[in-house]
C-alpha cells in the first residue's frame, strides 16, 4: 500500500517536474543592419508550445527590464513565471542596448520605426521556429505600443499590453512632469515637448532637463510623439488583453480604459495592488519607487494568472498547461 500511495504522489508530481525543467538559451535574430541578442526560456515540452515575445519598454531597457535607472528583472521574472505556467518566452535587448548595442552605438540613430521592425523580425523568427505552436506579443510600458505597431504585420495569435499608455507620450510625459518641476522650468519642457512634437530639435537644453531632453534623444522623442497608441491599438485585430496595475506611477487605469476603448472587444485586467514594474507595491510613491530596483520581489501572482486564463480561453494555450 505504501508503494502505491508513493507511486501515485510521484505519477501526480511528474508533469509538474517536467513543466520546471527548462531550457535557457540565447537566440540571435539577423535584421538589415545586424544582429539582435536575446534569451529564449523553453518549458520541457514533447509538443510545440506558445512563445511570448517579451517587448520591453522605454530608455536603455534590456532584455531582462533593467536600466541604468534601475535594476529589477521585471521582464526575467515574467519570463520564468510563464514558462511554469507552460509558455515559451524570448527576450531580448532592444538595439543600441546591452548585446544588441553595435545596432545603435549612438542614441540619435533610434527611432520607432526600427524598433517595430525589430520586432517583426523577432516574430518572423519564432513564427517559423518548429518548437512553437503560436506567437503572442507582449508589449511592457512603452513595448506595449511597438507590440501595437508591429501587430498587423506579425499576425500574432494575441497581443497583450502590460502597462501601456493610452495616450500620445508626450501627453503621458506632460502630466509625469507636472508638479514635479518648478514653474519655469515646467513652462521650458512643456515647450521642448512642443518643439518636438513639430519635429524641431534644440541643441540647447537646460542642465536639468537634460536626462529628458538632451539633444541625442530628441530625434527618438520626435519619433515617439507622432505616434497614438490608442490608434495603433484600435488598429490591431489578435485577440486582445489590456492588463494595468492600480498601484502604477507610470501609467494609470485611464490608459487602461482609453485602450479599451479603442477596441471594445478587448479584455481589460486591472491588478489590484500592482505597480509598473509588475509586483505588487505599496500605494505610497517611495514604496513604488523602491520595487524599481528590487529584483528579488516576486511577479505579481494575478499576472500570470490573467494571462494563462486568456491564452487558455483562446485556444492557444493548452488546459492542460
């Protein structure tokens, strides 16, 4: 009997086992002026499984989520939490940052377009790959509108937005800088914003507003202001998930909402609790801040959760996972 009740307990445990062994392997992606470098995190699998291409956000963000503002392996984290829930993720560092830095050594070579490029690219790659049995797009903070942008070429099986605003950025990066500069210098943003959005570049900035606006950003920023991630979302026709968190500095649940509306048969997961780099914070700004650079805080349980029960509830991810 006891053999048995044994037997049984490690028959239980097997899929288990099975569904934590995984492969960790570094994957490179040829695009016209290059190589990208990513991570690719497989689930031991006899079957083809689903792949998440993990598209990080805004600045000098890598392929795991960290910056030189912070390092919080928000996107790492997200990666090993999916692939215990069964799903493939590829990660990777956006061009002109870590391995992928030889694409763009100089900041003002960035612009919006290469960066969708870049993810269509990464999708064309995966798309044909054996291993996987269909591609998502997840697109974080900033990533979220290149998933948008690069999601009517890709034809993925979904798309989710994970803290994606629903506004122009410069309209997101007007009401971040409120309260938060002194009027004069509020009033020189505001203007710089404007110069911007019309396509003008200022080579003088003030000292202060230099980690903003300084001059070999601003070709990227003119870039970035043309775009309406509201429009490029209402544009997409991949089953759709909006997922934001209440606890969010960056982003707020009026995003959230103008996205929804944009495509009403989207699905809209608010996360009690989660912040923008995806755990679950304190409502008061300096405890947010802290979850910035805190990579060992575990990702939000509600994620992962919202995001196997969409993929099951299309058919792409498999109930048994």
């Amino acid at each position: 009997m006891r053999f048995l009740l044994v037997f049984t307990l490690l028959t239980m445990l097997a899929p288990l086992v099975q569904a934590q062994t995984l492969l960790n392997q570094r994957m490179t992606v040829q695009v016209p002026d290059g190589r990208l470098h990513g991570s690719l995190l497989h689930p031991k699998s006899d079957a083809p499984l689903p792949v998440a291409l993990l598209i990080a956000g805004s600045g000098p963000t890598d392929r795991d989520g960290n910056n030189p503002m912070g390092h919080n392996d928000s996107l790492k984290r997200l990666a090993q939490a999916l692939a215990k829930r069964g799903i493939a993720s590829v990660r990777y560092d956006k061009r002109g940052v870590g391995q992928s830095r030889a694409l763009a050594p100089d900041e003002s070579q960035l612009n919006v377009k290469d960066y969708v490029a870049d993810a269509v690219a990464w999708s064309r790659l995966l798309q044909a790959d054996p291993r996987f049995s269909a591609v998502v797009l997840v697109g974080h903070s900033e990533g979220a509108l290149i998933a948008s942008l690069a999601e009517p070429t890709v034809k993925p099986a979904a798309l989710i937005s994970l803290a994606g605003s629903g506004r122009p950025i410069d309209t997101l990066l007007r009401e971040q800088l409120q309260g938060r500069l002194p009027p004069p210098l509020l009033a020189t943003a505001y203007y710089l914003i404007d110069e911007l959005k019309a396509g003008r570049i200022h080579d003088q900035v003030p000292d202060p507003l230099r980690i903003l606006f300084r001059p070999s950003v601003q070709p990227y920023l003119n870039s970035l202001f043309r775009q309406d991630p509201a429009n490029a979302f209402a544009g997409t026709t991949a089953p759709a998930l909006i997922i934001q968190g209440t606890h969010d500095i960056q982003v707020g649940r009026e995003d959230a909402q103008a996205l929804k509306r944009a495509r009403a048969d989207a699905e809209l997961a608010l996360i009690s609790g989660m912040g923008h780099v995806l755990r679950i914070t304190p409502p008061e700004r300096a405890g947010q801040m802290a979850s910035y650079s805190s990579p060992e805080l575990p990702i939000a349980h509600e994620l992962t959760e919202q995001i196997s029960r969409f993929l099951s509830g299309h058919g792409i991810l498999p109930a048994s996972s």
